[in-house]
C-alpha cells in the first residue's frame, strides 16, 4: 500500500497509478493530515487543504526544472548527501547519484556498464574502457615506482656491502702488514741492515764514537763474510760455576740437575727484537758441539757443506772447528734443510726464504734444521695448562724426567750429559740449562734467556756470589703461564736411513702432544 504525502490517503498501488495518468491528486482521506507537495515540499494546515491540492493538481510533470518553486522557508535536500538543491534536485540526484539509483532512471533504456575496480558506473562501454585504462596505468606507474625503489634499494645496498668489503680488506691488508712487520716480513732488510742503522742511530745520539762504528761495522763485515759469530755477546763457564755453587749452596734446594756444558748468547744490535730463536739455538748448537758424539756429527756436516760451495776449508773452519755460525749463516743452513725436503709447509710460510729478513723462528725451523744435520730430536707440544691458574705442572715433570731419567744417583748436584731443551712460546723462546727440586718438593726450571745482556750474565761467573743473580735464572711454576708451550729435545744423531725417514715424515710435521 502507498501513503499519500498530499492528503496522507493509503492508496493501492492501481489507484496510485490512475491518479498519476490523470495528473491531479484524488481528494484527502482525512482532512486532518497535514498536505505536503512532493514537488516542493510545502506543508499546510487543513485551511488550506483545498488550495494545495488544487496546487499539485493544477502542476504539470515536465522536464527537471518546470516543477514549482519550492517554499521560500525551505529549500528541498538531496537524500544522499544533504546538500540544498532546491529545483535542481533532480538533475542533481541522476548527476551525483546515479550510479545508485541504477535500473530507477527515468526510463531511457540505456545500458549502464560497472567499473570491476572501482563500482563507477559508466553510461557506454567506450567510457568503461577509457576509465579502466586509466586503472591501469595508475597501477603500472606504481608498479614502476616500486620497482625502481626496489633498484635504489639494492643499488645502496651494494654499494654498503663493497664499501664495508673494501674497508675489510684494508683492514686486514693493514693488520697483515703488521704481522709482517712484527715477524720480520716486511723486506726491510735483515741482520746487516739492522745493525748499521742501530748503530747510525748510536753515533747521533752521542752513545758512539765514529771511530768505534767504523771498527765495529769492519768487525760486522768480516764476521758475515766468514759466517761464523763474532762471539762478542756470548759468556761461557756459567753451568760450571753453577755446579760449584750447588755443592756449597744448603739453604732451600734438595737437588739440582744441569745440563751438559752451554755458552750463553744474546741479542746484539742486529737481530735485537727478532733474534731469539737464533740466538737459542747457537746455545743449543754450543752444548752441542763440546760433546764428541754430535761434534763428530757436527763437524763432518759443516766442513762437507763449506768445502761444497768454496771448494776447500775456510780459514776460520781450520781455526776454530767449534765456531758458532752468525744469525744470516743459520738462516741459511735453516733454507738448505728446505731445499732437502724438511717442513715444506713451514717453509711456504716463509715463501722459502729467510736470509737477508728479519723473520722469527720456532720450533718447527730448529727441527728441520737440526734433522738435516743428523741430530735426532723431537718436538714436545704441552698445548693447554694442566695445572691450577694456567701453570704447567706436566712441563716440569717432563723436564725433570728429561734430566734425571739416566742419573739414578742421589747427589746433590747432577751435571748431566744431555744438552739444552729449546723451550718456545708465543713471541719468545729460551733454553732451559736445568732445574731445581726444592727441598718442599717444588720444581725451578733454570733458564737461559737471550734477552738478558753479557753483563747480568757474568755476575753469575764471580766466585763470591751468594746466589742473588740466580733470579735471572730461575722461573718457578707460576711465571710460567702461556696457553701453550713447545719444547725441542735432543737425543742421539741420526743414521743416514732415519734422517731420510724423518724428511719424509715432515711432509706433515707432527709433534708429541702432551697431555
């Protein structure tokens, strides 16, 4: 049923539809309701009923705009959105609205086609299809837009990694020229060009007299010519005068044991900073030599060697055949035991050179060198602490079994026949000539130190001594604590068979690792 708004009459829809074709408004139900135009929206009480239904009688249905004015207190609102029309109404709802009203238009027949993307309605298929483009290109530029961002994104962040790549490898270009320096790498020059500087540096400081560095470079000269040390850092007769001060010496030591005989050498003006391992092993290679069983051994190498690359006997080999090569000749005896075949791994360390640098060595370089001069030895390796606070509790029980192991004995003073014991760690290395058992049955390892000078050294030598110097000396269990410690250890030489045996195993140099 439909409600009249001029006379408020429920009307069916077949009457609704009759009063439309005959274009007047049949008379009010009830003259109660208040009449309303629904053309213009006026409103009036029952006295002037008649009038307004003979106003919307009398007015015409024409085109948008012939309606009648509206009253002049209101003026007619869009239902959607609230804005004033007034006669425009109409033109305003198909204009703003239509897409709403849809099939309610005015009966054009026209065909209306809905956007897919947005729900506009357009009146022809031509518009839908500008008005998708549209859609589309808006996305394309954004899909562009994104894409390009994504490029920036990736370009910046390139450009991050290679900049962060490239400071990196300065960095470690940086640190391993500095690991370079540090172990004498660097091809600034070695042993001669050290000394000449250091004592240039000498003179202009007023510590050197010009004559004296003028002599002491002729001294340098003919000392590397001949290859053999000029013996000026060396101090002899210590383990000699050591053994005289045990006998007398009762206050806290039960037992002592000594090694075989060993001059003492430390660094001088050409090799101070990097010349420990060297100067060890001219210790070691000094015991050595004062036994008959490795200077046999010794001898027979070093003349073949010498008589090898001059043809006959330097005059310094008739001399002295006890003489101790200088730091540049044992570089090159350590390139010779290279050359043979001995840790060609630790010789690509070093590209297979180390004459003429200031390279460090270690245990690896005295092994193969004193492998290739027929000296049977091995390498101890005590990789990690095996005591409270990171001591090394195990490396002097092997010392002392070392020393002990053929002296069964119960002197006091035990100066065995074994030789030195190389002893490395990281950035240093020395020569362990003894040890002491401490009447609380602590241990002492006695230490030769190439860093001490000649002059603490000969303090040891004065017969008077009460034993203050032996400081220098003595390094108990908790002045030991490097993560890791590795020992070189003689024992016998080597039959021509074992020595090609050893070569061969130091394809991949091993080591005994304790524990």
């Amino acid at each position: 049923m439909l409600l009249c708004g001029v006379c408020g009459q429920t009307l069916s829809p077949e009457e609704a539809a009759a009063a439309g074709q005959r274009r007047h408004h049949p008379r009010p139900a009830s003259p109660d309701l208040p009449p309303c135009c629904p053309l213009c929206g006026a409103t009036g009480g029952p006295p002037r009923c008649e009038e307004r239904r003979r106003h919307t009688d009398t007015a015409e249905l024409g085109p948008p705009g012939s309606r009648c004015l509206p009253a002049p207190e209101r003026l007619p609102e869009c239902p959607f959105c609230e804005e004033a029309a007034g006669r425009e109404l109409e033109a305003h709802l198909w204009a703003r609205h239509g897409h709403v009203l849809g099939d309610l238009g005015p009966g054009t027949g026209e065909q209306l086609y809905e956007c897919p993307m947005c729900s506009l309605t357009c009146t022809s298929i031509q518009i839908l299809e500008e008005h998708v483009d549209l859609h589309l290109e808006e996305n394309s530029f954004l899909e562009g837009g994104n894409m390009r961002d994504l490029e920036l994104a990736q370009q910046l962040q390139t450009e991050e990694d290679e900049r962060q790549k490239s400071e990196e490898e300065k960095q470690e270009r940086e640190e391993f020229k500095k690991l370079q320096r540090q172990y004498g790498l660097d091809n600034s020059g070695g042993y001669k060009q050290q000394f000449l500087k250091n004592m240039e540096r000498e003179v202009n400081r007023g510590r050197m007299q010009p004559f004296d560095y003028h002599k002491r470079k002729a001294d340098m000269m003919e000392s590397l010519a001949f290859g053999v040390d000029d013996g000026k850092t060396k101090t002899s007769g210590i383990i000699e005068a050591l053994c005289k001060y045990y006998q007398n010496e009762n206050k806290d030591v039960r037992r002592v044991w000594l090694s075989a005989g060993v001059d003492h050498f430390h660094s001088s003006l050409g090799d101070r900073g990097w010349g420990c391992g060297y100067r060890n092993f001219q210790m070691l290679l000094s015991s050595l030599l004062q036994n008959s069983l490795y200077n046999d051994c010794l001898r027979g190498r070093r003349g073949s060697r010498e008589e090898a690359e001059t043809g006959h006997l330097t005059q310094t080999s008739r001399r002295d055949t006890a003489a101790i090569p200088s730091i540049p000749k044992i570089q090159s005896m350590i390139e010779d035991a290279w050359r043979e075949g001995f840790d060609p791994h630790g010789a690509s360390h070093f590209n297979n050179r180390l004459h003429g640098s200031k390279a460090w060595i270690g245990a690896c370089e005295i092994y193969s060198l004193l492998t290739s001069l027929r000296i049977k030895c091995q390498i101890i390796d005590f990789h990690k602490p095996t005591g409270p606070t990171g001591t090394h509790p195990r490396l002097f029980e092997w010392v002392l079994h070392y020393y002990s192991a053929d002296n069964g004995s119960g002197a006091k003073v035990v100066c065995a026949s074994k030789p030195p014991i190389y002893l490395q760690h990281e950035g240093h290395s020395r020569t362990i000539v003894g040890i002491e058992e401490k009447k609380n049955k602590t241990l002492c390892l006695l230490l030769f130190d190439p860093g001490c000078p000649s002059q603490e050294m000969q303090k040891l030598l004065e017969k008077n001594s009460d034993g203050t110097s032996l400081r220098l000396l003595r390094k108990y269990l908790g002045s030991l604590k490097e993560k890791q410690y590795q020992i070189v250890a003689v024992d016998g030489v080597l039959t021509l068979e074992e020595k090609a045996a050893c070569r061969h195993a130091s394809q991949v140099l091993t080591s005994e690792k304790i524990p």
